[in-house]
C-alpha cells in the first residue's frame, strides 16, 4: 500500500506575517515543514530573524516590497499584519494557508492533535452550498449528508473559495469584549464546518485561513491599516467583507468552522482599543454598505468585480471619513500590483 504524501505540497504556499523569531514553527514541523513558507518581516527590516531548520522558505522585509513594487508599495500596510497580502501576492501557488506566529498546535477533545492545513485543504476541495442551508452542516463530510428536504438540483453545491478556521484558548476579540471579560477563554470544540448562506457577511479572522488564491486572491487585499493610517485591526474584516461580496457575485463559497488551532496569548486591548476605536464606531455604516452593494453582471472577474467595488467605496464610504478615499484608490493600486505581479510569474514560468 502506498503511503500518501502531503496533500497539495506542490500547490500551496504557507504565509505568515511576523515581527519575531519564528520559533512556534518547531510545534508545526510535522504538519508544515514539507510545504514552501513565505515569510513577510513587519517593522524593522534591519532585524533578522531566525527560521527553524528545515523548513523551506522566502523572506520579505520592507526595504524588499519597496524594491519589487516600486511606487504601488503605497498600498502595502506597515507596522499591521495586513502586511500579510504581499505575500499572497508573491506566490505562484493556487492555494495559500496563511497564520500568525503565536497561534499553535491544537488538541481535539479526545487529546489528539489537530492538523489544521489538512482539515483546511478538505474544505476547500470540497463543494461549499450557500443557497440552500443544510441542517446538518457540511453535507460532504464523512457521516454526513442531505438532509430530507434538500432541493437535489442544489447538491452539487458552488466551488469553495475560503476555509474559515477558529480559535480555542484566547478568542478573536475587539478590545471592549475583552476589557469586560480580561480571563475568558475558548474551550468549545465544535466538530462542525458550514457554508456562510449567500447574502450573509461574517468577520473574517486571518490568524488561520486559508484560500484558494487562483479563485479568489486578487480580492484578498486587507487594506490599508498600521501606520499613518487612522484604523488598525480590521485589515482582514475588510479583505472578509469584500471576498464575501464578491463570492457570492460569482458563485463560489466560504466555510467556517474545523479547523481549530491555539491561539496563545491574548493582544493588549488598550493598544487594541486606541486601533480599533474609529473602526468600532465606522463598522455600523461599512457593514450596511457592503449588505445592500450590487455588482453589475457585466463584472465576471475577480479583478472587475473588486475595481468596481472600490469605486463604490469611494463613491458612498467618503461621507464617512476621507480616509475610504484614500482605501479605495489602495484597491485599484493593489489590483494593479497584482495583475504585474501575475504577469511576471507567468513569464517566469514559461521561461523554465
């Protein structure tokens, strides 16, 4: 009998933002060292650091994003783990995983550990089934099915663009929740993944997800946030809120739910609060925008789709602050980054 490889190794790329030594990779080794990393280096690009041995990988610091993007480095977030983008960019891969540096191993019920990348690969190999909720949830998993009811013509379901993954020990907060409830932790493992129903946004988490980059990547842009921007922390609520738009757009689907990691320490939430204040409070006219946004079927691309949604940001978010000025021409920026950045690994790849 044969003994199966890593799944997908040759088709996806590990990125990860950091700011520190990467030595949570050691708990990782068994699940991620076969696998190719991209590394993008936030704040200091004089720092060096350190990569487990073993692993295979790419590192980008800020002086190197100046240098390949040139001017369009503008659109690229500093002193944020929404620097994490320019590393989907920089893959040539179809599927991305990507993580933060103090998320580790996690350990279902029964004490075993959780491989997270391969729980994140069968979900989005899987078909999602935004139009139609299944009561028992992902109808491809094993034990599971369509339940009585189930519209047949609706069981092949879309193709899966997002796998959404969840925390156990220190929630995703904001920084209200976690002043008012300072010790709480996750420990419910809930041995479920669900399609996010088409016409429903969710707050997207980027410390353990993954995507499909051929499908869905150009749209995966978190945004301006960090530093000289007004609004820190919500780099990948807003890549969630636009990928989501556009997926339903265009008929694909997201999951959440397995799998699992350990989220380790908890950020500080007054550093927290000052970063989030203005987006706490701008949230409640954003989230109305992207519920009632309409793109037009003549948009069949990813690229069409995410160009006409930033002139929609800048047309209607404006009022709001000028700063969704200055975010929506970052999404034109970004889209034309990567269209040249694109092109370049297919040059690239035809050359060989």
């Amino acid at each position: 009998m044969a003994v199966r490889g890593p799944l997908l190794r040759d088709e996806l790329d590990i990125v990860i933002p950091t700011i520190r030594d990467l030595g949570f990779l050691e708990q990782w080794r068994p699940y991620l060292s076969p696998y190719h990393l991209i590394i993008v280096q936030d704040g200091d690009p004089t720092k060096k650091i350190t990569v487990p041995e073993g692993y295979d990988y790419e590192l980008y610091n800020r002086n190197d994003i100046n240098r390949i993007l040139g001017p369009k480095a503008s659109c690229i977030s500093f002193k944020d783990s929404a620097c994490r983008c320019f590393g989907f960019m920089m893959s040539k891969k179809k599927y991305i995983f990507t993580i933060d540096d103090d998320c580790w191993v996690a350990k279902d019920p029964s004490g075993h550990e959780i491989n997270a990348l391969e729980q994140h690969i069968t979900n989005l190999l899987s078909p999602s089934t935004p139009l139609f909720f299944n009561t028992l949830y992902d109808p491809y998993r094993a034990g599971a099915d369509f339940v009585r009811g189930y519209p047949f013509s609706m069981r092949e379901g879309v193709p899966t663009a997002i796998s959404h993954g969840l925390w156990l020990n220190v929630p995703d907060y904001d920084a209200p929740t976690q002043l008012v409830k300072p010790a709480e932790k996750n420990t419910r493992f809930v041995d479920a993944v669900m399609t996010i129903p088409k016409g429903t946004l969710f707050p997207m988490c980027g410390m353990n997800l993954a995507f499909d980059r051929e499908m869905i990547g150009p749209a995966m842009y978190f945004g301006l946030m960090g530093d000289g921007q007004p609004i820190g922390r919500y780099d990948d609520m807003w890549a969630g809120w636009c990928c989501k738009v556009i997926c339903d757009h265009l008929g694909m689907g997201v999951k959440t739910g397995l799998p699992y990691i350990h989220h380790s320490k908890a950020s500080n939430p007054f550093v927290n609060l000052k970063k989030e204040y203005k987006g706490i409070f701008w949230q409640e006219e954003i989230i109305p925008f992207f519920q009632q946004v309409k793109l037009p079927k003549e948009a069949v691309t990813v690229e069409q789709c995410y160009i006409e949604l930033s002139k929609q940001v800048g047309e209607k978010l404006n009022s709001i602050d000028p700063y969704f000025t200055k975010l929506s021409e970052a999404m034109v920026t970004w889209i034309e980054a990567w269209t040249e950045m694109s092109a370049l690994h297919k040059k690239g790849a035809s050359s060989k």
